[in-house]
C-alpha cells in the first residue's frame, strides 16, 4: 500500500508588536519570496497572503515535515530575506511563535477563501478577534 498523507495546516504569524509595517508592495514581494523558497525547500504552501502586521499560510505538510520546522524555515528565511531587500526601512523582526490550526480535507477550500480575503476581511475585524474567533472553535465540540 502506497502512502496517503492529507496534514493541512493554517499557520498565522505577527510582525514584531504587531507593527503594520508590510504595506502592499513589501508584502506581495514577500509572498512570492516564500513561495519560491517553499518550492526549493519542498513545502507545499497552497496559498499565502496577509496584511500589514500578519500573515496567513495554509500548508499541506508531507510525512518527513513538522508543523514546527515549516514555521522556523518559513519565518526565518523570510525575515533575512526582507532585511537584505530593502524593501522596508530598519531592521525587519517578525514576533516570536505562531498559531498553527488544523485544516481537516473538506475545509481546505474554505480556508483557502477565507486567506485569499484577508485584506477585506480586515476590513472589518482586528487580529484579536480573528484569533478570539479561531480559539472559540478549537473549544468547541
């Protein structure tokens, strides 16, 4: 029997203080940054987008990948990365950690839209409530 792995993950990750520094030109750089390291590195980013201060990241993880050192090598690169492009002035830091949701199969295309929006979506709410949100339904039966 050959190997079946469905393992999607919605990681969200902060700028330092949640400081709205990725305006838009810095920030679709930045994500075609990390989709081409994603390629170079095996990671299979199915999409990516965010706003000034977060961004958001659905990944189907492989067997050999851990939610843990997606995130590191996401995070990591990406930050050297925008500190030697001069794309934003000073030093660039995103904030320690990350949230990390599971994404069962039938919610992938959800998720998927509800990333694509981020920027109407923030429109109208805050990343606290967003992560309130997200909280109440990992709580939920």
């Amino acid at each position: 029997m050959s190997n079946y792995i469905a393992l999607y993950v919605h990681l969200i990750w902060t700028t330092k203080y949640r400081e709205p520094v990725l305006f838009p030109a810095a920030r679709y750089a930045l994500f075609a940054h990390i989709r081409e390291e994603a390629v170079k590195n095996n990671i299979d980013i199915r999409i990516i987008n965010g706003v000034a201060d977060h961004v958001h990241c659905l990944v189907a993880l492989r067997s050999t990948q851990s939610i843990a050192d997606v995130g590191k090598r996401i995070k990591g690169e990406s930050a050297r990365w925008l500190n030697q492009s001069n794309k934003l002035e000073g030093l660039f830091v995103w904030q320690d950690g990350y949230g990390a949701i599971s994404v069962s199969p039938q919610h992938v295309l959800r998720v998927t839209r509800y990333i694509f929006n981020q920027e109407q979506h923030h429109t109208q709410k805050v990343l606290l409530d967003e992560l309130q949100l997200f909280a109440q339904y990992a709580d939920s039966p």
